[in-house]
C-alpha cells in the first residue's frame, strides 16, 4: 500500500514509519518537507505520490502557546486536516487523522470516562483547533477515520516522562512539583501505531478513541515511571490551582476505546505495562539521552 505520513519526524510519525515502512510504501514529511497549511504545496506532494492511506501526524502541540498563536493553531489544526481531506477525496484515498483529548472540558467525575458519543466541548485554543479539524476531515473526506488519543510519550522527541527524567537526574533532590488532580491515560506512541496498523485492514469510518487502558494522574504516572527507570527523584504533588498554564486543560482527560473494542480491533492494554516495556526496550537510550 502506498502511504503518506504528514508530521513524520514527531515521536508519533516516527513510530509509524518505523512500523507500516515494514511492509508498506511509505513516504514521510517533515513539517518543513510539507505545510499543511499550504493548500498548494499538499497538491502537489500528494499528486505526485498518489497515497492510497494518508495518515495525519501532523498538528501544532504547543498547547500553551496556541493560546497567543492563535492564527498558527487554526492554520495546522484546523485549515490543515481540511485540505488534506479535500486532496483525499479527490484522489479516491483514505485518511487516518490523530486528534485530542482536549476536544472534551473534563468536566465527568474522573472515576469515569469519555466514549465517541459523548459532547465535546474544548477548553482551549488547541482544543477548539483540533475539533475544527475532526469536523473538516469527516465532511471533506467520505473515507476518512479520526482517532482522538491522550498523553502521548516515545523514543522520539520530547514528552513529559522525558521531562521528569531530565529534571530528576540534573537535581534528584530537587522538589518537583507535579499535577495530581488531572486524569487521563499515559499512551505509548509505538502501541498506537500498532494500532494504526491493525486499522489498515478495518473499514471503521468516523470517529474512535485510542488511548491505553487505566489511567493516572500526571504526578502518580511520572512516580511510576521513575521508578521503573530505577532514578532517584522528588517529586511533590500539587492542584491545577497551584500550577497555572495560559491553556485551560481538562481535569479528566480519560477517554473509553469503546468503538475500537466493540470492533474486536483494539491493540491498548495497561499503561503501567506499555510503560514497563517502553523502559526494558529503552533505558539505557533514556539514560544517556537525559544525562
């Protein structure tokens, strides 16, 4: 199968390659190979390659700032997805679009979960960006499938579990503190591009969640992860309250892979075990990436 990946060298794109370049033809583009937002440039790269499954990695992450960068967050976000989805439909193609968590206020008690049914209503710019998006590819692409995932960390790139190693290493005694009253689903990005993989042979149109199963606050994740690194650390938990961002971000954050499941088609288990393999598979490369 011929396919384009957009957003390529981010640690989702990565892992995707990484997995479908196997047994696939597979292009990838960096943000600065393609623009999504550049209508002109996204007809001419998918003219000439001619992806009969275009998957979409590609988004503006920077939550916070997209507060400001407004115009920047719609652009990618939102006009970006769209104009994929038009030069899909018209080279007869599918699209497999990665969305958020952040399109839900978080407002469910967190002893409970988000499915694909449940009313959306996003807190922030990132979020009202990213819905935009989901409504853009589901009108202009007839064969085109969302998945909405959460927490996303990998090999690749920068994450938050990262984040805590480096800070934890550079200081072990140094007081981190940690949000502890915001749930949701540490996800791996390599087990959601299994996942990826296992839907190439689905026809699932419309709209799926697509997270690991159990959920954490970021505080109970980044302790659990720390020590399965086998690091000292000191971490604090705090409130939303006590750590205040330009973004508002949803409180629960846990999303049920309900479509997926019913399907017979999900890949996710246990974050605490995709954690656990993430570590086997590649301590000694984080610990020396953070040092």
């Amino acid at each position: 199968m011929r396919i384009l990946i957009t957003g390529g060298q981010g640690q989702l794109g990565h892992d995707v390659n990484t997995l479908l370049g196997r047994n696939h033809k597979v292009t990838v583009c960096s943000s600065k190979e393609l623009d999504i937002s550049n209508k002109a440039q996204i007809r001419s790269i998918l003219s000439g390659f001619q992806p009969e499954l275009l998957v979409n990695c590609a988004a503006y992450t920077a939550v916070d700032n997209c507060e400001e960068e407004k115009n920047l967050a719609w652009a990618v976000n939102a006009l970006g997805p769209e104009y994929l989805a038009v030069q899909m439909e018209e080279l007869g193609g599918r699209m497999i679009h990665i969305s958020t968590d952040y399109v839900f206020n978080g407002n469910k008690p967190h002893t409970g979960s988000y499915t694909e049914d449940d009313f959306v209503a996003p807190l922030s710019e990132y979020g009202k960006s990213k819905l935009a998006g989901e409504d853009a590819v589901a009108a202009h692409c007839s064969n085109s499938l969302t998945l909405r995932t959460a927490w996303l960390y990998g090999w690749k790139g920068n994450n938050f579990l990262k984040t805590m190693l480096r800070l934890s290493l550079a200081d072990p005694g140094r007081e981190l503190k940690v949000v502890n009253d915001q749930y949701g689903s540490l996800t791996w990005t390599a087990t959601l591009a299994r996942q990826i993989e296992r839907l190439l042979s689905s026809e699932m149109q419309g709209i799926a969640h697509a997270t690991a199963t159990g959920s954490s606050t970021w505080y109970q994740g980044a302790c659990y992860f720390l020590d399965a690194m086998g690091v000292p650390y000191n971490l604090s938990p705090c409130t939303t309250a006590e750590y205040p961002t330009a973004a508002h971000r949803p409180a629960n954050s846990i999303l049920d892979n309900q479509r997926l499941e019913m399907a017979g088609v999900s890949v996710f288990k246990s974050w605490k075990d995709d954690i656990d393999q993430f570590v086997a598979l590649h301590k000694n490369d984080l610990l020396r990436e953070a040092g």
